[in-house]
C-alpha cells in the first residue's frame, strides 16, 4: 500500500514538474499583465492630501480632493 502511495506522489510530482518546464519554454504564452498607465496627482488646496487627478473636485483652477473642501475654499 505505501508503494502505491509513494508511486502516486512521483507520478503527480513529474506531471508538474512537466507542466511547469512547458509553460517556462512557451515565452508568447505569457499573460498580459499591463498596468494602466500612471496619473497625475494633485494635491487638496484645503487638507494638502494628494488626489488622482480624475478624482479631483476643481473650483477654479483649484483642486480639491471632495466637494465639501471645495465650498470651504
């Protein structure tokens, strides 16, 4: 019974280890792992916390980080 253990456990061991030697050789394989291009970061005009810019709440030419520091100027 332990003979039979032990000879599953290599079978399973190679395929991985097949598996993972298939995939290192296959370089056009790869998954795309792009990151989305980085942003602007503008700081608040009322807290000076550091906004994205397509998060920013401009009053003027002035930015914000949320709508109520924009009222409070």
């Amino acid at each position: 019974m332990k003979y039979l253990v032990l000879f599953v456990v290599v079978i399973v061991g190679l395929m991985l280890f097949k598996k993972s030697q298939r995939q290192r050789s296959a370089p056009g394989v790869r998954k795309s792992t792009q990151l989305p291009a980085p942003e602007p970061m503008h700081a608040c005009r009322h807290c000076g916390v550091h906004v994205p810019q397509s998060r920013c709440v401009w009053k003027g030419d002035k930015p914000y980080c949320c709508s109520d520091h924009a009222r409070l100027g």
